[in-house]
C-alpha cells in the first residue's frame, strides 16, 4: 500500500470518528431535551460573541406591536445646545453605546446616535421588557381584568394550586419575590436564561420549576416570574401579549414607530422577560407615563397608587437580611446627589431612567454595561445621569 493510500485510508478513519462523535453527541442533546443549544451557538458564538445582541431580534420571529396616532416629543428651546464632553464621548464609545436621549420637561432637549442607529432604529431592551410587562399587569388591573396585585397566581394558572403556590400572588411576581427555584445565570447555557431566550416552547419550559420558598420575604430576581407574569397578563386580556401592548400602550402613549417583541417559536408566546424591541425616543414615552403616575396627557392610563408603588421601596429584604431598597413591581429604584429615581434596565447597559424631582428622562441604548463596584446599580447609570444632569443644569 502506497504512503498516499494509507494517509488517505487514516484520513476517512478520522472523518468517520469524528461524524460518529458529533452524531452520540446530537443525540444526547436531543434526547436530553437541549436542543436549544443549537440555536445559543447560532446566535452567540458563531456571531463572535458570548451572550446575545441587540440586533438578535433579526434572525428571530417577532410579533408587531403596532403604533396609532403618533405623538412626537416637542423640541425644547435648548434642544441644539448642549453636546457631550470629549470624556463622556469616549466613554460612550467605550461602551458601544447606539443611542442616548435626554427629555427635560417633556421636550427633547439632547440626542445622538452612533454606528449605523438613528432615531428610527430599534434595538433590544432585554430586561426593560421586565417593565413593559409591569406596566401592563397595572393596565390590567385597571380595567377590572385582574383584581389586584394580590390576586393568586392558581385563578389563573393552576399549576400554582398545590403547596406554596397557592401562597403565590401577583404581586410576587411584580417584586421578584415568587420563592420558585429558578436558576438565573447568564453564563451557564443550560440555566433558565439560555433555556428561555434560545428555546422554542416558554409555556413547557416554565412546567419545570415550582414554587420551593415562601413567597413575599426575600427578593430575588428571576427572568421567569416575569414570564409567568405576562402568561397572566395575555389570560385576562384574552389577547397576545404584543396585541395587548399594541392596544394598552403603544397606541395610548403616542409612540412614532412599531415595537417588535420576539417569540419563542413562529405564531408563539412573546418572550416578555426580554426583547422588546424599539426606538430610543418611543421608550422614553414609558419613562413619561410613569413619572406623571399612569396618565398620559389627561388620560389615566394606571392607577395613581400602581404607580407609586411600582416606584417606591418595599417591605422585601435582601438574601443577607437587609432591607432591600433596589426593586418593586418590576422597576428598579436608586438614589444620586439626594434625588431619588427609577429606572428601566437591560443586561447590556440599556436604561429608561426617570428623576421626577428634576422632570428629567433618560434612554441609553448600547451593546455594553459599565458594571464597576457601585452596588446596587451598574456605575454607567450614574455616569449617565451625571451626564443629562449637567445638561439640564447648564
């Protein structure tokens, strides 16, 4: 046998080991259940990346959630005169960032965008989608098709009928204080995050978990009680959840342009705990209903008392036993120079942040966070309002 024969002989031997490795291994994803792992890969790695982008929603389907009567921001009399310094520039670009809007008064008083983006660009808000959903839930109860937060999870899932889900209200869920056994890690790709964002069947998915701990003590945030949450949500309102958004809020509040929101599969369920896609100007409109306490221009939208509550502390207590001062009914809550404030957020540095004492509105949009050491909140958020704090001040 010549030398050219046995290279070509050990060649086809390797091609048939490794065909034969890769064919054990789909099978044990697939009879494992994981074959979301696939789609992880499609989207993340062989994109260049570790974890998802903002432009994902683009090789995923997507329900319209459709616009009326568009309302668009006035311009303030300053709007021109303020830019960014040097520093504050590259810190943008060091973050990658793709949009940031300021709203004084509710007039836009400052925007600017970067790489291929402008003011009708859209781009994933992940865990912003968290608020929608929260925002939604308090439309809900005001129009009488969920009694109050603290109706039980079992009238409509009854699933949650047995042992401590019977304990489970709406209004866990709203302050992540459900006590379900959910896993959030973002790295691990066989942990809810992954299952939930790359996986094609939400309702299955969430059959897995249950209720271990007592609801209403301790808050712990978790992607799937938002999910559970709008499952709710689209069961009162007998309705898709980006119909209802469509309806409820989209058209309401004025907004210029189409959201898309991602599903798990074609004609599927919205995933709600994130991606909701949009216009940095269209959310800043969330920002502006929430800071006038449901009502958008006469209109109330939201109980008064929903709102305050959603954009005040409340009686949870971190895992170490402190009051937790971060969180409630699906907003996160900082203080910054003596001022309080609320906001919206995203896993990539995504924010709709409100400072009602300054009638101030904030929407950073980019594809990185500044995490830094500043507990409980990322560093880049008070480096952003420092940054539409001075313009206002100007």
């Amino acid at each position: 046998m010549t030398a050219h024969k046995r290279f070509g002989n050990k060649l086809t031997r390797r091609i048939a080991r490794f065909l034969f490795v890769m064919l054990v291994l789909h099978f044990i994803v697939e009879a494992s259940g994981h074959h979301y792992l696939y789609n992880t890969l499609a989207n993340t790695v062989f994109k260049g990346r570790l974890g998802p982008g903002i432009e994902e929603y683009k090789g995923m389907p997507n329900r319209t959630v459709f616009a009326g009567n568009p309302e668009p921001w006035p311009t303030s009399t300053q709007f021109g005169n303020h830019s960014l310094s040097a520093e504050e520039e590259a810190y943008h670009q060091d973050f990658a960032s793709v949009s940031f809007v300021v709203i004084h008064r509710d007039s836009l008083l400052f925007e600017k965008y970067w790489e291929n983006f402008g003011s009708d660009s859209i781009s994933n808000s992940f865990s912003m989608a968290k608020s929608i959903v929260g925002v939604l839930t308090g439309i809900a109860i005001e129009k009488g098709l969920i009694k109050s937060v603290n109706q039980p999870v079992n009238e409509f899932l009854p699933q949650y009928g047995e042992g401590l889900g019977r304990t489970l209200t709406i209004k866990h869920l709203l302050t992540m204080s459900a006590g379900i056994n959910f896993d959030e890690n973002y790295i691990n790709p066989f942990a809810f995050p992954a299952k939930a964002n790359y996986g094609d069947n939400l309702e299955l998915l969430l059959t897995n978990y249950e209720v271990v701990d007592a609801p209403g003590k301790y808050f712990d945030y978790q992607s799937g009680a938002t999910q559970i949450l709008s499952e709710i949500v689209a069961k009162a309102g007998k309705d898709q959840l980006a119909n209802l958004a469509t309806d409820w809020l989209w058209k309401e509040i004025g907004a210029e342009h189409e959201a898309l929101w991602s599903l798990d599969r074609e004609d599927g369920e919205e995933k709600a705990f994130c991606c909701f896609n949009a216009t940095a100007k269209d959310f800043a409109r969330v920002g502006k209903l929430y800071k006038d306490f449901g009502n958008w221009n006469g209109k109330q939208l939201l109980d008064t008392s929903y709102v305050y509550e959603a954009t005040t502390y409340t009686n949870l207590l971190e895992t170490d036993g402190t009051p937790c001062k971060r969180y409630s009914y699906s907003w996160w809550l900082g203080e910054h120079k003596g001022m309080s404030f609320f906001f919206m957020r995203g896993i990539k540095g995504q924010y709709v942040m409100v400072v009602p004492e300054k009638d101030l509105i904030l929407v950073r949009m980019g594809r990185k966070r500044d995490n830094g050491k500043n507990w409980p909140h990322p560093d880049d958020v008070f480096n952003y309002l420092d940054m539409a704090l001075k313009m206002i001040e100007e």
